[in-house]
C-alpha cells in the first residue's frame, strides 16, 4: 500500500503513531502476514522491516491471514524512540 505523504502523527513523550487510515483495498495475493517492509518513494530502498501480527507485533493488522482480493487495514503502527 502507498501510504501519503503525511504518515506519522506527531511525536509525543518519545513516540509516534500512523496517522490516518492504511488500507489496501484489495490484496494482490494470499498468504499470512509475518512481517513488513517499508520502502522509499523508489519502491526498492528498504527503509524499515518488523514483524507483523494480529493485535501484536510491530505492526498489527486487522487479519494476518490474507486472500487475494479482500481489503487489508493496518490497525497500529507505532515508533518508539531508543531510550524513550
């Protein structure tokens, strides 16, 4: 998913949140989601990877287990400054 340009919320007390709604409305293939990447704007920098779970992980989506088609929505996503 493309997210814009406006991702992250505003920092507070060491973290940031996502900001706004990241949805896919329609996946491209199926599967279980294990883990992310975010890329640059170049589509093959890798910027950041974590892992990627259902009310867990660095990243939790609404439902892991994906099929081709059906939409897919990034219900948190958080960054935590190291000390913080």
């Amino acid at each position: 998913m493309n997210l814009a340009s406006d991702w992250m919320g505003a920092a507070s007390s060491g973290a940031v949140a996502k900001a706004g709604t990241w949805q896919d409305a329609s996946a491209d293939a199926t599967g279980t989601a294990a883990h992310f990447r975010l890329y640059k704007t170049d589509g093959t920098t890798c910027i950041m990877q974590g892992t990627v779970g259902q009310g867990s992980g660095d990243l939790s989506l609404d439902n892991t287990s994906i099929v081709a088609g059906q939409q897919v929505t990034v219900n948190t996503f958080t960054l935590t400054a190291g000390g913080a």
